[in-house]
DNA sequence: TTTAATTTCTATTTTGAAGTGGAATTTTGT
DNA sequence: ACAAAATTCCACTTCAAAATAGAAATTAAA
C-alpha cells in the first residue's frame, strides 16, 4: 500500500501520542520526537485539529491532545482528514463505473482485498496502536 | 490502494489488449479505445518497451505487442516498470527499520494484509485479466 | 523510390503534494 | 501589565508526477 507521505506523518502522530506518558504534547515536543519537518509538522498539527481529531491548547504551556477517547479515532478518519479516502475506495484500474454488474477486469480478484484494506482502515483505531510489548521505537 | 495514476494506465493496456482480437496494437487505435491522453500514453508505451513488457514494430501497420506470453507477466512486472514496487513494501508509517523484530506500532496488523496485496499483485497475471463472462468495459 | 503510417527522442509546461518563511494571534505564568 | 510560549495564518518555494509539444527516425506498402 501507499499511503501519502502526510498520512504516514499524521498516523505517526497519532501512534507517538498513544505511547507517551504526556498529557499534552507541544508541537516542539512532537518536532523534537518525530522525524518531520518542523513547519509541516505544525501546519498538520492545525488541520488535524480542523477535522477535530486533535485539540489544541493555545498560549503558553499549551500544545494538542485527542479531542476524543483514542479508541473513538480510526485510521481511516485521520487518512480522510488529510489526503481523502476516495482514493481508495475507488476502482483500482481508475474506472468510474466498475461493480458487480459493470465489472473491470480486476474487479472480481480485487474487491476483495480492498475491502479487507478498508475494514482495516476503518475498524482500527488509535487506541489498537498502543504497545503491549514495549518494544517499539519511534 | 493506491496506485499511479501511470501504472492504472499501465494495467489498463494490458486489459485492453488480452481482451481484443486484434494482433498488432498501434498507438493510435490505444488512445482511441483507452481514455489516456495521446502523448501520454505514447510515452508510457515506449517506456513499457524498455521494460520488454510489449514490444514494439516499427514502421507503416506497425505497432505494440506482447513481448512474451500473458502470464508471464505480473501486475507486479507492470508497476515496477512504471513506477517501482518499492513503495509498497515499504512499512506503512513510513519508517526504515520497522520488521518482526523491531516493529511499529502498525506492524503486527498491517503486515498479513500486505503481504496479501503482494502476493495478488506477483501472482495475477495479464492471462488473469482475460474476461471469461463477456461483460467487461472499457 | 516515394509516401504514409508508425514509433522514438528531447524538451517543456502544468499540477498537486511536500516543504519553508515570517508575522500575527492567543493564552498563561510571573 | 508584561513577556514567554505556544498555536494560527498567509504566502511562497521546491519537487516529482502528469501532461504536452514538435521534430526525428524507422519501416513497409504502393
């Protein structure tokens, strides 16, 4: 799969929070942990809050945390905030009509598998990213 | 999923030609029957090529045909030629090291479904996408 | 041998994602 | 009130994918 780079950010976000033992986490925080640049890290940061999957906290000892219970938070609705899912919902050779009735030639092999990739999308959450094992880096 | 917009063009040829009687595909009659434009797709033949996926004849009622039999080729042949399958191996937060032993925090989840779209894209064959009903579009 | 139908080559333009820069605004601690 | 620490806003630049342009080269039919 190929997420976009801004959701492979954004996830990674998410991700590094559900870790960490802060409260609130400052944009430098975040610029200091993750490997993103740092301008492009805060103007996510705003969007993310846009969409409402974030809150921000202004003013001095400020920052962002969830803006709501982590496992309320699906990858897909943080993929969707930032790039879209449409993309990949749609059919994979870029036809606009294909389904059952009006296949691709792909279609019968590919649904499917989007449709596992979706599920997955869709039904995990921010909270599955916590680490059980203590094994993970970031 | 996502591909390159270039590698559904890509797949979308190989549909198109397992799928039509003709012998000796040209330039001209793919632009007519594939909704890509001109130039774009002359280009992307001759890259297609290079790669031997096709095969080109040159001169009057010249033209693209197979470089080698249909399933031989893989959708994976394809979108390594345009596009490279490095993208899709890669973990999918976007991170260098991440494997079984030294996992993100996606690892455990994604990686059975990625190795799904793998194995679909390396073992389906352009042969796969010949219609067997007589309903597809193009 | 001419000519028409092709593919091929090199270069440029457009578009959207990714990344950068700096000033403005908000809020809190002192 | 002030200053520090933070987010927010607007504009610009860079980069790669996608798309376009035109001339050159190749081949076979007539």
């Amino acid at each position: 799969m190929r997420l976009s780079k801004t959701s492979e950010y954004a996830l990674r976000i998410f991700s590094f929070m559900i870790n960490d033992d802060k409260q609130v986490f400052s944009a430098k925080y975040l610029v200091n942990n993750l490997n993103i640049p740092e301008k492009y890290l805060r103007n996510l940061l705003t969007k993310l809050t846009k969409f409402n999957l974030i809150k921000s906290i202004k003013g001095r000892d400020g920052g962002f945390v969830f803006a709501k219970n982590a496992d309320k938070i699906t990858l897909a609705d943080i993929v969707d905030a930032v790039e879209g899912m449409d993309k990949y919902e749609k059919c994979i050779l870029g036809f606009d009509y294909c389904d059952e009735e009006r296949p691709c030639a792909l279609h019968h092999r590919w649904h499917p598998l989007k449709q596992q990739i979706l599920d997955f999308l869709n039904n995990t959450t921010v909270a599955d990213l916590k680490d059980k094992e203590g094994n993970l880096r970031f």
